[in-house]
C-alpha cells in the first residue's frame, strides 16, 4: 500500500510515523524548506520559535510521538503543576496531589477571591463534570459563564484567560462546548499529570519536527520538502498527484489550504492572526509565574544561558501594535528588559481559525 501525507505539520509528521511504522509505503510532501508547520524553528538572529507554545500534560499522544521518534519528553519539556498569577492579587497554583484533590486545594487556597465564589465555583464544576462536558447547545463562553453565575475574580483571571489562551479568542465569542472539551481534557481529568504545564526547553524544532523527519528517513519513508502539492486527482481506485499514484492521501494541512485540494474539505471559518514577539533580558524572568497574564499577554521565560534571559515569545490576540506590546511586556516583566530588536510575524494572516459556537464542520468530521 502506498500513501501520501501533504503537510509537514506535527498532523502530518504523527500520521507519516503511524503509517511508517505500520509497515505502508509513505511519501510526505511538505511546501516548507522544513518539517513543523506553525509550531517550528526559525532563523532570525539565532533560532527562534515560530509562535510561542505551551503543551498540556494532557497531550499523551504527542509525548508518546516525541518518544517513538527519539525525542526525549522528560528531558525536552519542563513539567509545572498549573499555576496562575494575576498583578492584582490573584493566585491560584494546583499542588502536586492526585486529581481531583490538587484542583479543589488550588481552589480552596486560591487568593483575591472569596469563599462563596470559590464554593459556586466548585459546584458549577462538578455539575459540568457530571454531565461530562456535553451542553445541551453550543452557546459562548460568556454566556455559559453568566448561566452558571460565573462572574467573579475566578471568571477574569482564571476562566476567561485560560479559554484566550486555548482557543485565542476572548469569552465573548468563544464556542463554550469546545471550551469545555478543553477543561474535560485538562482541569477536569482524572489524572493529575494532565493538568501540568510542560514549557520547551528547547526551539520547536528539537521538540518534534527534526526528530520525526530523521526518523522517518531513517525508517525509509520518502520525504519531498519545498514541494507544495497543486492538486489531487482521483484516477480508478487511487489518487494521483504530480502523475505518482496513491491508493490513499491524507490531507494534514490548515484548513484553507485543505479546500484547495479537495473542495468537499472546504470550511466556512473566519481566521485571525497571532504575533510573537521575543525579547531579550539580563534578568532573569520569573520563573514561578508561567502564566502571569498581563494585557491578555503571556510572558513565557526560557534561560538559553546562565545569566542571560530570552523571554521568548509573547503573543497577543491580535497581530499587535508593538508598543502596546512593549508596554504590557515591561509591566509584566519588571525592569531590565531590552527588546531584541525582533517582531516575528507568525502566520500574519490566518494563524487560526476561530472556534465560534455551534460552528459548522465538513462532512464527516468527528467531534471530540
Ligand atoms: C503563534 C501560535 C501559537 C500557538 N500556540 C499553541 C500552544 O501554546 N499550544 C498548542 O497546543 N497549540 C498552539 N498553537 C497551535 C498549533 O501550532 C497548531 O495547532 C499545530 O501546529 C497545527 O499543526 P498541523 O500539522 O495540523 O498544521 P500546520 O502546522 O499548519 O501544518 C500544515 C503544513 O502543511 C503544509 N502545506 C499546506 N498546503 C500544502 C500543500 N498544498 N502541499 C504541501 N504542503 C502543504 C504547510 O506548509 C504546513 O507546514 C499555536 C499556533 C500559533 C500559530
């Protein structure tokens, strides 16, 4: 059996591993120089990352991915219990205990909100996890927040962040079922290691792209980059492009380029940019507070060097005026921060689509 997989993406690099290692004949066209798609390494004065990235303990597969391909989670990814400051005096931080506990301690321990906010809260969440994470309609964040009376200090620095940063885009317009789906996989596990944060210690590229694209070379899989597929033609029982013939394709592109290919893929979403922005500093970041928000902005510190910080990178809703950034970043980081010199645009145009309530899929897709 022969298969192609257009897209070098981390979607397509899992599906060239499974494929290769189930023993198919794969070829993966990738348009890119390299492997990695919108989560990779650029060059710009040294490797930088192509849009900051913060992975959930929850995503078992990939680690399991990293793993087979070479690369070492444990040693690659730094793993923090999740934990949350606000300037104003918010604070929550889950210990190290087994789920559910560590989320109702974090809870219970949590500063800048109140008892009767906290207990509403803890009820809300256990009616949602009895109905495991299915609403009855898809309806915004905001307004499943305002159902559930959710309109505290909890809703600003801990709800209303976290579905920014899952979904990059604010409460108000936010699908809350695939808000849910995300608290379901995270804060709402059973197992506590899925509500950890894991930080890269590492560019993007040593995560995943590099690793799996030796290992598929390794493994006799055809690797065809800086070649983007034009289109896809169904010839008898198999799909021909460029005249080689497949008996199958996987298209793991972004969904724009997907309905090129093959228009029953097309899918009506609005997209919106991300900017990252790296910064360099002689001081160190704090490292305690990996999800300090300040300004909807996260600031997320690496150390590539004792003594010298690169806080790298931050991104904003928008693609952003740098001075509001500049402004926001300093508030945040405290003084001593210096910018690198360095606005890297990520996908300018369509870095992600919008996850709106109720929005529709192509055929055949399957909710998760
Ligand atoms: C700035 C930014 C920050 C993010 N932060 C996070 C985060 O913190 N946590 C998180 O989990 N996710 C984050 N994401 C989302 C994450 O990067 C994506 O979900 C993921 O990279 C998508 O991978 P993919 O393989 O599905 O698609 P892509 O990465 O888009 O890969 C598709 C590949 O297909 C190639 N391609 C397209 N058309 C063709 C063609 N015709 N022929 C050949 N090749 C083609 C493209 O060049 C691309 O390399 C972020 C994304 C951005 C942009």
């Amino acid at each position: 059996m022969k298969v192609a997989v257009i897209g070098g993406g981390w979607a397509g690099l899992a599906a060239a591993v499974d494929l290769t290692a189930a023993g198919v004949k794969t070829t993966l066209y990738e348009a890119g120089r390299q492997p990695g798609g919108r989560a990779r390494a650029i060059e710009v004065d040294g490797a930088v990352d192509n849009g900051q990235h913060i992975l959930l303990g929850a995503y078992r597969e990939t680690l399991a991915l990293m793993r087979q391909v070479g690369a070492d989670p444990d040693r690659l990814l730094e793993r923090r219990p999740l934990a949350v400051y606000d300037p104003t005096g918010f604070h929550l931080a889950l210990p190290h205990w087994p789920a559910p506990l560590n989320v109702a301690w974090g809870l219970l321990t949590a500063s800048g909100t109140g008892w009767r906010e906290k207990l509403a809260t803890a009820r809300w969440m256990e009616s949602v996890k009895r109905r495991r994470f299915r609403l009855k309609e898809d309806l915004s964040v905001a307004e499943w927040l305002d159902a559930a009376g959710q309109t505290g200090a909890l809703r600003r620095h801990l709800w209303e962040p976290l579905c920014l940063a899952a979904l990059n885009i604010p409460a108000e317009r936010a699908s809350a079922q695939i808000f849910a789906n995300v608290l379901r996989d995270s804060l709402g596990s059973s197992r506590r290691s899925d509500t950890d944060l894991l930080l890269p210690r590492t560019d993007l590229g040593q995560l995943l792209p590099t690793p799996a694209a030796q290992w598929l070379h390794d493994n006799s899989a055809t690797l065809s980059f800086g070649t983007r597929v034009g289109g896809l033609s169904a010839n008898g029982d198999g799909i021909v492009i460029d005249e080689t013939r497949f008996d199958a394709v996987i298209v793991a592109t972004a969904p724009q380029h997907a309905e090129k290919l093959w228009p029953e893929l097309t899918c009506d979403f609005d997209y919106e940019p991300i900017a990252t922005v790296t910064f360099s500093s002689t001081q160190q970041p704090d490292s305690t507070s990996p999800a300090k928000t300040v300004r909807k902005i996260w600031p997320v510190g690496r150390r590539p060097q004792p003594g010298v910080a690169r806080l790298r990178p931050e991104r904003s809703r928008r693609m952003g005026n740098p001075e509001r950034q500049r402004t926001g970043s300093s508030a945040g980081c405290g003084t001593g921060l210096t910018w690198s010199g360095h606005l890297a645009k990520s996908h300018p145009r369509k870095a992600r689509h919008f996850c709106l309530p109720s929005q529709a899929r192509p055929p055949g897709f399957r909710d998760l």
